[in-house]
C-alpha cells in the first residue's frame, strides 16, 4: 500500500511546467509518481524523458495514443493523429528512448492509502483514444469500464481534471501538466495520504511567458512560436475543448 502517489498526464513534451511539476514537494517526495501517457509529444521531447528517466523506479509509465504514434512515425510508419508537431517530434527522440515508448504497458494498477486498488490508464482501460469526460452519461461510462474490477479509475487524455462517481466506482482525470484546457498552470493529482483527501487535484503556477520564451530559445520545431502562443501563452477554455470533445463521446448517437 503505497501512502503518497503523484498522477502526471499529458505533459506533451513541455519541460518547464514538468519541471515546476517535479519541484512540488508532495510531488518530490511521493511514493510513485505516475505518468498516464502523451508524456513526448510536444517542443521538448527528449528533453522532457530524459528528465522524467532520472526519476527511476519511482515513475510508473503508462501508454498515451501520442506516445504510440510517435513510435509508429519513428519507425517510418504513418498515423491519423492531426497534429503537426508529431512528425517533428518523432525525428527528434534517440532510439533508446524510441524503444522505452515501444515498451509502455497500457494500464497500471497500484495500491493506495484511502483507496485501496487502483487502475491507471491514458483515455480508458481497453483504449488510448476514446473520449470519456466530466459529463458523459452513465452509460456511456458503464461501456468504456465493462469489465473492470477495480474502485478507482485514473485516466487523463482530455486534458480537463475532474473526479465524479460512476455507480459508486471513482473515476479521476488528472487533467494536463503541458496542456491545460481551462484554468492556466500545470495540473496534476495526489492520491493517498492519512493527513488528507485520498484524492487531491493540484494546479502548479509558473511564469507562462517565461516558459514559452524558454521554449521558443531551445526547440527547433519551425512552428514553435504559434505552438507556444495556443498551448502555453493562451491555452483553450474548458468550455472550448468540451465543445471540440463532446461529440466523441457517443452522445446523441
């Protein structure tokens, strides 16, 4: 039973908020640190795992659907992924780090204190893709979960964190440390703890223009200043990305 577990998910190759992210001392001193996919893909990805490596045997990695199409364009492959950074990114990673996001399992299960078992995935247990979020009806839920066992769930992949129930099971997403859809800053999750909530989101603030200053000065993706505009300086709005999202999730199908 692990008594302090960090959740980071979709950090989306953005050094400067993971590393604001990794300074957080309930984050620096946790159990297990938790990353739930689309960890690379982004201005900064060898960076970003090379940083994430140094962490060791406290990091649990888990498989994002961008972490496996960089994979697919590494090794000369195509994907539908509609991002223009992807190819970019793909030809940055050295192959041993290639070869680390071949390896990442889709699902991980720990223990954690105040929740007992818990299953961590990207999107949802049996996909890295499908769009599941805060208000999707609970039957809905009920397909995408058919078959699990445990009695919380921890996912990311829509970049909004939230916690709801879902017929008495915990569903938790962490939200993004690279990019946020809503409130500005890093977010990230906390679970475990006697001295608290089991569940604790958490949003770290850092200094947005500095980071995108920063970004701009060391990537070499030729778009970088429009990507650091969208994503760092002026990320979208919940309600924008719920507006993007909704459709996907099977509603009124």
């Amino acid at each position: 039973m692990l008594d302090r577990v960090a959740v980071l998910s979709d950090i989306h190759g953005v050094l400067p908020a993971l590393d604001a992210v990794l300074a957080e001392p309930d984050v620096a001193s946790a159990d297990r640190i938790v990353l739930t996919g689309d960890i690379a893909a982004g201005p900064q990805p060898a960076e970003v795992l090379d940083r994430l490596g140094t962490l060791g045997d406290r990091a649990v990695w888990v498989n994002g659907n961008a972490d496996r199409e960089l994979v697919q364009l590494a090794h000369g492959g195509e994907t539908n992924i509609p991002d223009p950074i992807a190819p970019w990114c793909a030809a940055q990673l050295r192959s041993d780090q290639v070869d680390l996001l071949a390896r990442l399992p889709a699902t991980a299960r720990l223990e954690a204190t105040g929740l007992g078992p818990v299953l961590f995935c990207h999107a949802t247990p049996r996909d890295d893709e499908e769009v599941v979020l805060v208000d999707s009806s609970l039957e809905r839920w009920a397909e995408v979960l058919d078959g699990v066992s445990e009695p919380t769930v921890v996912c990311g992949h829509t970049h909004m964190p939230f916690s709801r129930l879902v017929d008495r099971r915990l569903v938790v997403n962490a939200g993004s440390v690279g990019m946020p859809y809503g409130s500005p800053g890093a977010h990230w999750v906390l679970l475990g703890g006697a001295d608290g909530p089991a569940v604790q989101h958490r949003r770290t603030l850092f200094d947005a223009e500095a980071a995108a200053d920063s970004i701009v000065a060391t990537s070499t993706y030729s778009d970088i200043e429009e990507w650091v505009s969208y994503f760092v300086r002026n990320p979208p709005s919940d309600a924008e990305a719920l507006t993007v999202f909704a459709p996907r999730d099977g509603r009124g199908s």
